[in-house]
C-alpha cells in the first residue's frame, strides 16, 4: 500500500488545511519536538519547513526529507544528534544559533548543512570555535598528506626527482630514519660549539697578538669557527637545492636566520684579504669586528631543532596584543613617575633629576624592580613617588603575564594533540591498507575515492573505517556523520 499510493488518506486533496496552522511531531533521536507552520515558514529553505508541505507529495517526497514517518501520529522520525538539534531550533524562536558547549564544531556544521540552516544564523563566538577547528584539522589533514608524500614513491618521477626528495627528507625531517636524527644531533653540536667558541674566543688570556700588536682570536679557535661555517654553509646548499619550494624556502624565517649566521664569516673573510686595498686598516678591522658580532644570530638555529622554542615564538606571536598592553602600562607609568620624581626632586641642591627625559631612565629601572641605584630620589616625596612607581611597575607587569602563559600552554598542548591525531590517523590508514581497503600513496587513496562514488557499498564500509576525527580534506567524497558517529 505504501509504494503504490502516492498520497496520504489523512490529507485533504484540497489542502483545506493551511500550512500556517500544521502542526508536525519531528522525533529525533527518541526527543519529540512539536513545530506549528506558522514558525517553520519563516525559513521556508529549511528541511523542517520543507516537512510542512510535503505531505501532499506523497510518500516519496516525505522520504527524501526524513528517515521514517507515522501516518498515524503524523510524526517524522531522523537519525540525528538530538542535542545539535536541540541547539539548530532555536533559529525558528530567537533568529541565532549558539552551539553547546561538549558539541563537536565540525558535527555541528554538519548538523545545519543536514538541517539546510545557514551558517550565518551561528553566533559570533561559535563561528570563532568552529573556525578554530577547522584550522586544526586542515593541519592535521596537511600532516598526514605530507607523511603520505614521504612514504609515496612516484614511479614516473625522474631519479634526479626522486633524489632530491631524498636529501629534502634526510636534512629536514629527523624522524624519517636513523642516519636523519644522527644528523640533526651533529647539526645541534655544531650550533653549540659555534656559540661557545664565539664567547670562548673574547677571553684575553686566550687571544694571541699579531705583528702589529692587535688582539685576535687563537688559530685553534679560528679553525673550530671555520669547520663549523663550512658545515652550516654545506647544510644550507643542500637543504636550497633539494627544497622544492626556492623561492619559499628562501623567504622562510629560518632559512633567513641561517643566512644572517653565515654571510658575516664570508663578508669579514673578503673584508680582510681584499678590503685593504680599498679603504684604511683601521676602518676593515671596525667592519670585521661589527660583523663577528653578528655572529650571535646562529644561537636562534637552535629554534629549528627545539619545538619548545618555537612554541615560544608562536606564543610571543599570539600574545602581541598583551605585550601592547605591557609596553603601554610602562610607557604611561615611567611618563608620569619620571615627571613626579623630577618635580619633587627640584628643591633639593644635590639632586640627581636634571630633567624629565633622564629621569626617564629612573623610571624604568624602578618599575621594572632592576633598581642600579645610580639614579636614586633624596627627598621624602620623592621616596614616596618611588615606592607607588615600583609597586604599579609589579602590577603593571603581572597583569599581563597570566594570558601570555595561557597561550603558551594552549600552543603546546594543541601541538602535541595535533601530532597524536595525525599518528591516530595514519595507523588506520595501515590498518586499512593491510585489510585491502585503502593504501598509503596518495594515488591509491585518490583510486579508492573514485571507486567509492561509483560503489555505494564501498562507500558505506570507508566511511565507518574512518576514526572520530575523520578528515574530510583527505578523500573527495562528502560524508555526514550520524547520531552514533559524533564525537566523543
């Protein structure tokens, strides 16, 4: 009776009954919610508004809109997550959607697309969450796509290809192999030993004097200091020659870094053998001595081998906004303290406050608890500027700390969520690919995709192979979750 009667016995031909006043039962996931036509229509592009005038198109109009219906109750039944749905009706009562808290964003985006609910109904806040999300799982899908890259081997490319890949791998990515990390340790003690004979080398007793009886560093230091530039210039060369990207490669901050450590050693080289000629010795020997100074840039190479310290860049990064708000504290308290002080400090005869700019420098010590002492206020009110500008330098400065910490910890905790998802997401793809469902390279997974749009079958079986945080950047077919695939 079903399949061959394309109307409801229930439902006037005439549809004498007005779409305004209907009232539909929709059971989602065992709630019962009760909807009247008269607020459903406010958004007529919805699936919940779409229920209320499909009962006169028959059984196979109200099957493309839900998953079962009771002729008898008159109630539609979906397989949904009733608390998205809890949150998704409210657009028809208060014009916005806020997401729960505990509910999946990327479920939840799911939820309104399945729900045919604009996006732009969500609230500020939640667009906030759900974009933050996305960003976590775009760089989790980029991880493994780079994982999968490296396991790949692209029989079409040319073994020049296939070699400078090779390299990329062995100096870039230290957990691809054994002989990879031994290197990233030999680069470690490389920057190591650089920085300490940098410093070792500007202690007297070990410099030795030269004809003209100018200082210089020991030859022994100096070959040190020589092994150590031609290991970073041999390291850099490789990594620009086997970076698939130059010109980013290039361009990166620290590939920059890199350069700035090794360009002085070759510009003071050049500047010895060649700059006589051009200008006076003394100006060549201030010019090599201003750029061995610059050779403290290489302890920041330290940040390419140590996820702590780019943690810490990435915070510092994040935190520009509270660092603002740091520098402003001080700027107005040293502005006003500096002023007091050299106010109060004027009818003393020996004084120390000879103006407001060098109590400037007063200022700043104080509130920043340093306190040299070579600038110091003698008069009673000037104490009493002295111990308010320390006390509001000790508040002025903590205050800001707390959520520079936070993003700190945020950083890193995401971090390593990050990599354990990634990881998470490659043992299923190894499990996959041993049952002969998926295989690691990119190519099989773009075959397997194919083969999924044509076989609803094997479309059904990748999608629940998938975990809770499945990814939808790596496969082109779309997949909506169900109630019982939401996350945990």
């Amino acid at each position: 009776k079903m399949a061959g009667d394309s109307r409801f016995p229930d439902v006037d031909s005439d549809g004498s009954e007005k779409s305004e006043e209907m009232e539909i039962v929709v059971n989602v996931g065992g709630v019962r919610q009760v909807f009247y036509g008269d607020n459903l229509n406010q958004y007529p592009e919805t699936r919940l508004a779409e229920l209320v005038n499909c009962l006169s198109g028959g059984y196979d109009s109200i099957f493309s809109l839900c998953d079962d219906y009771d002729p008898g109750k008159r109630e539609f039944y979906f397989d949904r997550d009733p608390d998205a749905f809890k949150c998704i009706i409210d657009v028809y009562y208060f014009g916005e959607i806020h997401m729960k808290k505990g509910i999946c964003p990327i479920c939840f985006k799911n939820e309104m697309e399945f729900w045919k609910v604009d996006l732009k109904f969500l609230d500020d806040c939640c667009k906030a969450h759900l974009s933050e999300k996305k960003e976590e799982l775009e760089e989790i899908a980029r991880r493994v796509q780079l994982i999968l890259d490296d396991l790949g081997v692209d029989a079409s490319e040319s073994r020049w290809k296939r070699c400078q890949k090779c390299i990329w791998k062995f100096l870039e990515k230290p957990e691809s192999s054994y002989p990879a990390r031994v290197i990233a340790v030999l680069s470690f003690l490389f920057i190591l030993i650089s920085s300490v004979v940098m410093c070792v080398g500007t202690i007297p007793d070990l410099q030795v004097v030269d004809a003209e009886g100018n200082r210089m560093e020991h030859p022994t230091l100096d070959s040190i200091e020589t092994a150590c530039i031609g290991w970073f210039t041999m390291e850099y060369v490789l990594r620009l020659i086997s970076s698939p990207n130059k010109l980013h490669f290039a361009l990166s901050f620290m590939n920059i870094v890199d350069v700035l450590a090794i360009l002085p050693f070759y510009i003071s080289l050049t500047l010895t053998h060649l700059g006589a000629k051009l200008m006076e010795l003394s100006n060549v020997q201030q010019a090599v001595q201003a750029l061995r100074i610059m050779r403290i840039a290489r302890i920041f190479k330290l940040a390419r081998h140590s996820s702590g310290l780019q943690t810490l860049t990435y915070a510092l990064k994040r935190s520009f906004k509270e660092l603002g708000l740091l520098l402003m504290y001080l700027a107005v308290g040293i502005f006003v303290f500096s002023a007091l002080g050299y106010t109060m400090e004027q009818s003393h005869p020996e004084t120390l406050f000879k103006s407001i700019p060098q109590s400037f420098w007063w200022a700043i010590i104080t509130m920043t608890t340093v306190g040299y002492g070579d600038i110091y206020p003698k008069t009673t009110l000037g104490k009493l500027n002295a111990a308010i500008s320390f006390l509001c330098g000790v508040i002025a400065i903590a205050l800001p700390i707390h959520p520079i910490i936070n993003n700190f910890v945020r950083y890193y905790n995401k971090q390593r969520v990050l990599e354990t998802a990634a990881k998470h997401e490659l043992e299923l793809m190894e499990l996959n690919s041993a049952e002969g469902k998926t295989a690691g390279s990119r190519s099989e997974l773009e075959d397997l995709s194919r083969e999924g749009k044509d076989d609803p079958f094997y479309s059904s079986r990748i999608k629940v192979s998938h975990s809770d945080t499945f990814i939808h950047l790596l496969s082109e077919e779309k997949n909506y979750r169900t109630r019982l695939q939401s996350c945990k």
